[in-house]
C-alpha cells in the first residue's frame, strides 16, 4: 500500500473509490435480489449494498465528532447543500 501525501494523489484516490462504489451499485433487479454470504450471515445483494451505506453513515458521524471538537464544520452543517 502505498501513501498519498499531495492533493492530486488523494482527489485521485477518491475518485477511484467512487468509482468502484459506482460499479457495485450498478445491477438490475435480478442481480439485486442474489443471494450473498456476508459475514456470516445470508442476504441480498442490496442488503449488504444498504449495510455498506449505513456503516458509511456511521464513519461520518465519527468524522463529524472529531471535525467538532477541532473547531470544523462538516460539511453537511455548512447549507447550500
């Protein structure tokens, strides 16, 4: 693993993970509804899809307690949004 130290390497680093979240969101109907393992446990694919954002959430609200205490406003208390 390598380390991202300027700008441009994490805009492009964010860019690909956006990218393959895009790739995995992307399925019809048929492929939503397959059957999956994750993590012990069988589901939908568009289960494991709503955990995945759900867990997301809960990584953001860690960021938006740890932007508070060092005197930021995340960005979902700026507005225009």
């Amino acid at each position: 693993m390598f380390q991202r130290t300027t700008k441009a390497g994490l805009v492009e680093a964010i860019n690909m993970g956006f990218g393959a979240c895009e790739a995995a969101y992307a399925m019809d109907d048929g492929t939503a509804m397959e059957e999956v393992e994750f993590f012990g446990n069988t589901g939908t694919r568009l289960w494991v899809l709503a955990f995945n954002l759900t867990h997301n959430w809960e990584h953001y609200g860690n960021l938006v307690t740890y932007m508070r205490a060092n005197g930021m406003v995340p960005p979902s208390s700026q507005g225009g949004m």
